[in-house]
C-alpha cells in the first residue's frame, strides 16, 4: 500500500528483501514529522514499478536482492524517474561497491546495521541537496539546471560527499597498499591474498550475523521481562556471542577493506563500557578504573570505534593472563581527543603492528594490525609507550576533534594538483600503476611458502573461533526454543538457528583451507539433505523467479557419508547456480543411482561458464564472480575426494551449467 502525499513531507519507499529489515527502517524513521514512509518493495522490479507509479522523495534501497540487484534498480530508477534521490543501504562497505552506486545514480550510501539518526540525517541530507529539475522540458529525462563551465579544480571540489569520501578511501587503499609493499614484499602479497577473501566474505557473512542482530533487537522487551530467569540469562549470552561473532568478522575484514564511514556523535564512556561488557567474562577478572567522563564525546561512526576499542582492550586483557589492572582515561585539547588504555601485563615488541604477529597458537594476530589501519581511516594515530603507572602498556588513541573527511578531501586534492600537477583521475591512475609494479615483483619460494602458510592459519583461527561462536549460540537458542512457550520468541530463535546454521556452512567451506579432517560418517538421505540446504537458501529463492525441478529416483536410500560436509558440497552448489541466475530461471536436482554410486546433477539456466574456466573452477583462490573468494567450490573438491566420490562440471555459455557429483553408497562396507 502506497501512501497519498502530504504536503511538505519527505516522501520515502523502503527496499529490501527481508521483511524484519524493512519494518525496522520503517520504526527508526515513524516518529519524524517531516518524513513519511510511502511504500515498501521487497525486490528490485517492485522498486522500479512503485518509483515510476508514485515518485517518492528518496529510495532507501538494498544492494543485495534476487532478481534486479539494488544497484541495476537504482540504475533504472535514475534514468526514468530522475527526481528520484536514492540511498544505497548494504552490508558491504568497500569503495568498489560506493563506486557502482554512485554510477548508478545513488546519492549516498548507509552501512547496515544503522541507527535512526544515521538514516534521518541522510533523508535530510539527500532530500536539501537534490538537483533543480526545470519544468519544461521536452527530452524524455529532464535536464539538469544548467551550470557553466568551470575549471578542473572547482569541479572537483564540488564532488558529493560519497564521491569525496569513496575518492578518499581509494587513495588512501592504494598509498597504504603501496607503503606496505615498500616495507615489506611478503607482507603486501600477504595481504593481498587475504583481500581476496575478505571482498566476498562482507555479505556473505555479515549479511546473517546482522540479520540475527536485527532479530534480537526487535524482541519486546515485555516477552523478555516476563521470562523465567534462565530464559532470560540464555537470551543475553545469545545477544553477547553474537556481538562477539559480529567483532571477529569486522576484525577478519578489516585486514583490507577500505570501507565507508557514518560519522555521529558518540559517548566514548558508554562506547568503552559496551566493549568491557562484551568481552569482560571472556577473561581472568582484572581490576578496572575507567577515568572518562560521560560527556566527554567524539565525531566517529561508531561501529568502527568499538571494533577499535575491543581490540584494544582485549589485547590488553590478553597481556595479564593471570589477572592485573586495566585502566582507562582521557585527555582534550582544543585539535583532539585522546584516550588512554594502560595495563599491569607485559610490554610487546615492535612487531605488534604486523600482520598476523601473535604469542598464541589459536590467534589470527589481526587485532592491532587493523586497529592501526581503523583509526588511520579516522584520521587518528595509535602510539604505544610503557606504562608509568601501572609498568605494563600504554596505548594512546588520538582522534582529531574537528576535521572531517571533507577537509581531507579537500586538502589531499590541493597536495595532489600543486604537488603532483595530476588531477584526480590521473593520481589514482597513477598509484594503482606503481602498485601494479609491486604485485609483478617476484618473491622467493621460501617467501611463497610463508606467504601460504600464514595465509591458511590465520584464515583456519579465524574460521575456528567463529565457528565456535556459532555453535555456542546455535545451543543457546534451541535450549531457549526447548523451554519457552512465547510463540514470538519460538518464531524469532527458529530464525536465529536457521540463520546460524547457514553461516556455518559457510564459515566451514573456510575450515577446509587449513586444515584436513576425516568425514564424521554416518547413514544420511542426500534428497532430505537438500531439501534443507533449500530452506536455508530460501530467502533467495523467491517463487516469483525461480522454478526448481526435482527429477529423483524414490527407490534411492541412505549413503554411508558426513552429513554437516553434505550440507556443505549442496549449499555451495545451489547458492552458486542461484548466483549464475541474477534474473531467476531454473534450478533442476537430478538423483539417480549408478550401479554402488549415487549421482547427483545440479543444474541452473544462467549465464553459463567458459571452456576456458571450466578447468580451474575447483582450484583455491579461482573466481568468476566480481566478489567472489574461490573457497566453495575448492571445498567442495576436496569433500568429494575424502568422500572418494567424484565432481565434475559441463556448460554452455549463455544456456547454464551443470555440476555432476557421484558418491559411493558405501565407505565402509556397512550402512550404520
């Protein structure tokens, strides 16, 4: 339903293909006088259609949906409505996606999760900046009030926000890339390979955790307070691992992405509280003073302030393995403000700071590695000194108190033109060529083996712990489903396993990177085992696109097989040819048996793959997809083969492809 229009109202159309989303946007902006929700579209096509039938205002719109992405729509949008403003809301940050919107036709761009004065103040902010449209005009697409010509320079410095900051970010991606490789050849393709990862993890897995957050902070309070106590213990230990799931996954991905910042005001003292909270009984109790006063207040986004803060503080709770004293403080000056954080542990050494460094087995040695890289992207420093205090560490944050991405902007465009006499284009031409250089550099094979090395234990530490994480809650909400007779709460923690056992699947496609373990076999029915890995996908498979085809033989039973390493070899596969078909088409499942093998076809009638891909798609690190990482179809290889099965794959560009996996009945002889 559609909204008539109110005189004076910023009129609003809400974009996204999860429900939970949409309604949680549309109570963050209910109680502004000036703003008013239209409309709601769960896909693209809907967005298009109600943009043209009713032209709102603003367009909040998802990236991620089936069918006409939120970018295609936006494309749409822009050329047959353009007094249409959108804003682009996603999981993913890094400044490809800011460029793709911008090209597009987005206004600005919101990281999820966001709160309500983040959104309200890019309605507003969009809404007051929206080009003058004449009103005659006989071309299809009105045109632009015109402007005169004005030089390079003035040009540029009237880019928007988005188009300064995602410039900023690039430039600043490039020359940190480049002072990396400068430092360190090893280091820089280090990090290189894990970028490649980390791109195609942003949605995949903080699309879930974030889901599982925004499922938890819809809960009424009033079911939660008329709880029994150990409901309500197991509700909060679910709400802090999965915060804490979301930590190591920001953590993971800050080791490259460049991402964009929604900056607001923000309280450091609660910021510093809900980073104890969080990771406080994780360790060994520790004395703690927090000298800061609750008015004391930074211009930061928050998300990556607390991401800074935890890896701080938890660095430091890990310098006392038996206990000691934290204690944390401030100091202003009219340029910035600084926080203290001192410890009674052991002073680091020097290599604190670099990738991977760490005095645990089971760490990645991420933490201060990215909190250097985080509060750089702030416009900050980190220093470290020795305590005078307390004789351990102390770290000492600084954040300008005035500066804005725009004034940096603006200044690193000045430096650029006088400096360097290139225009902005030109620079970044620039520094991606020298950076090229580096990357063509060639590395020892001793280098090449620690680059390998490094590479698989911090990504198999980090798939670990988070896998970990997701099984604690995964426990936690069926224990809560087990006790509770709320039909709300059933249906809310139903979502949450749903969507925890989805990123499991995913997190073990990364396990099988570092490490080789034995299927856990067992008697499982592979036609029930993807039938769940459908419900699990299920969200991206709306009816309205896709068709799936069974075509199975009844008479097939069990296979002696690991069922948590099924569910992984189908997922993949499905979610792959779901991914080949941007537009909807056909997904056919085929069983049969073949004398002692079950063979299973999975087939889509998407775009299809090349002769020459066909060859490398099971190979680590292979992709065709702009954000793929080239983990699932290297996983599922190396299943198959444990499983002493075979994978093969046959295609025809433009007509789809077909994945064949044939499995022996048997691995032992006798079906359990």
């Amino acid at each position: 339903m559609v909204k008539k229009k109110m005189s004076g109202n910023i009129r609003v159309i809400i974009v996204d293909d999860l429900p939970e989303t949409r309604e949680n946007v549309r109570k963050l902006l209910q109680f502004e006088s000036d703003i008013e929700v239209i409309g709601q579209a769960g896909t693209g096509e809907e967005a298009v259609q109600m943009a043209k039938e009713h032209q709102p205002d603003i367009i909040l719109m998802d990236i991620n949906m089936p069918g006409i992405d939120g970018i295609g729509a936006s494309q749409q949008i822009t050329e047959s409505v353009p007094t249409v403003q959108i804003i682009i809301m996603s999981v993913q940050s890094d400044p490809n996606y800011l460029r793709r919107a911008m090209m597009a036709g987005a206004r600005d761009f919101l990281t999820k999760p966001f709160g309500g004065d983040e959104v309200v103040a890019a309605i507003r902010r969009v809404h007051d900046k929206r080009p003058f449209i004449t009103a005659k005009s006989t071309s299809k697409i009105p045109k632009l009030f015109y402007r005169p010509k004005k030089s390079t320079t003035e040009i540029q410095s009237k880019l928007t926000r988005l188009e300064a900051e995602t410039t900023f970010l690039n430039i600043l991606k490039l020359t940190e890339k480049i002072e990396l490789f400068s430092h360190s050849l090893t280091e820089g393709h280090l990090v290189d390979q894990m970028a490649q990862i980390t791109a195609g993890m942003a949605h995949d897995l903080r699309s879930p955790i974030n889901l599982i957050i925004t499922i938890l902070d819809s809960i009424d309070d009033q079911e939660i307070s008329s709880s029994p106590e150990n409901i309500k213990k197991h509700i909060l230990r679910v709400w802090k691992r999965i915060y804490y799931c979301k930590w190591l996954i920001d953590n993971f991905l800050g080791v490259s992405f460049n991402e964009q910042h929604s900056r607001k005001t923000i309280s450091i003292r609660k910021s510093i509280e809900f980073s104890l909270n969080l990771i406080k009984p994780r360790f060994i109790s520790a004395e703690i003073k927090i000298s800061i006063p609750y008015y004391l207040k930074l211009q930061t986004d928050s998300r990556v302030f607390d991401l800074l803060i935890l890896n701080i503080i938890t660095n430091a709770f890990e310098e006392m393995p038996e206990g000691g004293q934290l204690f944390i403080s401030s100091a202003k000056n009219e340029t910035d403000v600084s926080i203290i954080i001192e410890d009674s542990g052991s002073m680091g050494p020097p290599e604190y700071f670099r990738i991977g460094y760490s005095t645990k087995p089971a760490h990645c040695g991420l933490g201060l590695y990215v909190a250097k890289r985080l509060i750089e992207q702030q416009l900050g420093e980190i220093n470290f000194y020795r305590s005078s205090i307390l004789r351990g560490t102390k770290v000492v944050l600084t954040f300008p108190r005035n500066r804005s991405f725009r004034q940096e902007f603006l200044e690193l465009q000045d430096y650029i033109i006088h400096t360097h006499n290139k225009t902005l284009d030109n620079y970044l031409t620039y520094l991606e060529e020298k950076l090229n250089k580096f990357r063509k550099s060639t590395i020892s094979e001793k280098n090449k083996e620690y680059i390998s090395k490094e590479f698989k234990r911090i990504t198999l530490n980090f798939a670990r712990n988070l896998y970990n994480e997701l099984s604690f809650v995964d426990s936690a909400a069926k224990e809560i489903l087990s006790q509770i007779n709320s039909l709300k709460l059933s249906k809310a923690f139903k979502k949450i396993t749903h969507n925890c056992s989805y990123s499991q699947l995913l997190v073990r496609n990364m396990i099988e990177i570092g490490e080789s373990t034995n299927p856990s076999l067992s008697s499982v029915n592979v036609a029930s085992i993807i039938d769940e890995v459908l419900e699990l996908l299920e969200r991206k498979i709306p009816p309205q696109l896709f068709r799936i085809n069974w075509d199975v033989d009844l008479t097939i039973g069990n296979i002696e097989a690991d069922e948590i390493q099924m569910k992984q070899i189908f997922m993949n596969l499905i979610k792959n040819a779901l991914d080949a078909m941007p537009n909807g088409g056909v997904l056919t499942i085929r069983l049969s048996q073949i004398k002692t093998f079950i063979l299973v076809e999975i087939k889509d009638t998407g775009v299809g793959i090349s002769n020459e891909n066909l060859s490398k798609l099971f190979k680590l690190g292979f992709t065709t997809k702009p954000n793929g990482y080239g983990i699932g179809l290297y996983s599922i290889s190396t299943i198959v083969k444990k499983h002493r099965g075979r994978i093969s794959a046959s295609s025809q560009l433009g007509k789809g492809a077909t994945f064949t996996v044939l499995l022996p009945i048997n691995q032992t002889g006798v079906l359990t």
